[in-house]
C-alpha cells in the first residue's frame, strides 16, 4: 500500500514539473493599469483568470507597509550589506547565468507590445527615444513579435499595451534555481549579505 502511495505522489509531482504551464496575459494603461491573466494547465484540465485594476491615485493614497520598529519594511538590511553580497566573488556571474537561464526557460509564442511615452521636455523625449527605438528593434530581432514604439512630443504621456502567451515547464526553471542556490558562490554571498563582508 506505501508503495503504491509513493509511486502516484511521484507520478503527480512529474506530471507537474514536466507539464507545460501557459499564461495568457493582456496588460494596459490608458490611464488606469489594468491586467488580465489566464493560467493554463494538462490542456487546460486547470485553468484561473485573474483580472486586476489599479489606478494611479490608488496607488499614491496606498499606504507604506511598516516594520515592528516603525520603519519602512523593506529596508532591515544595510547598503553595506547588500554591497558586500554584490561584490562577493562569483556571485554577480552566478546571478547573471540563473536570469539567463530562465529566460531561455520560457517560450514566447506570441507577444505584442504597443508603448507610446513623452516626457514634460521635447528635448529629453528626443534623447528617450534614441535609446527606446534601438532596444526595441533589438528585441524585435531576438524575439518574434510586435514591437510598437514611438515617442510623443506634444505632452507628457505614458501609454502601453501588452498582449501574448508565455508558456513553461515547471522543470526547466527549477534546475537553475537549485543550481544557483547551492552553489558556493550563492552560498558566500548570503554570508556576505548577513556579515557585511564580502569572501
């Protein structure tokens, strides 16, 4: 009977590392964010929507999460601290192959990006777009879809809208996590973050 039970949990934690998961996404502002989610799972056996708004007034009366001492919650460790895991050796390197890992974890069937931002300075929306307009041909070239960028001179403006599927297998991304996280040089940087002192 224990056998039995064992080999089913392990037939169930398979069938979810190596299932592809899809997420169909659908983003805006215009002049609210809103957001709508689908999760796909076994052919869409699972499935959840999520759907969020936010508008930009909400956001600014939000108020700021606190610590037990009265602080803003986010800031319990040091500057020096952080600097010491940053600048621990192989750290940085380590951080950088997981991020590259995982991108190459996900597939982008389709994705469609539609942006449209001006500054309150014609000048300085001149100098934005001379660096928005190559990125965005770059990432035309390296994944297919729809990039749609220009810049607006006549008024500060930030619009956007995103749309596509992303889909994974649970398994590609927990290989590089494990990786990354038992490595050494993972393991020195978290000593360097709670010491403040790089190795």
């Amino acid at each position: 009977m224990g056998t039995t039970i064992a080999v089913v949990l392990l037939g169930a934690v398979a069938l979810v590392l190596f299932t592809p998961v899809e997420v169909a996404f659908r983003c805006e502002r215009r002049p609210s964010l809103r957001c709508h989610f689908r999760l796909r799972m076994l052919n869409g056996l699972i499935s959840k929507e999520i759907e969020s708004e936010r508008r930009d007034a909400e956001r600014a009366a939000a108020p700021v999460a606190k610590d037990k001492r009265g602080g803003r919650r986010g800031r319990s460790r040091r500057p020096a601290h952080v600097t010491a895991m940053l600048t621990t050796r192989g750290f940085p390197s380590g951080v950088v192959r997981l991020v590259g890992r995982l991108v190459h974890a996900f597939r982008v069937p389709d994705f469609h990006v539609w942006l449209r931002v001006g500054l309150d300075d014609p000048a300085d929306t001149g100098l934005l777009s001379a660096w928005l307009m190559p990125a965005a041909a770059y990432l035309q070239a390296q994944q297919p879809g729809r990039w749609d960028v220009a810049p607006v001179f006549v008024t500060r403006t930030l619009a956007f809208a995103a749309r596509g599927r992303i889909s994974v297998t649970p398994a590609r991304l927990l290989w590089p996590v494990l990786a990354f996280g038992f490595s050494p040089s993972t393991v020195r940087g978290l000593i360097a973050l709670r010491t403040g002192r790089a190795r």
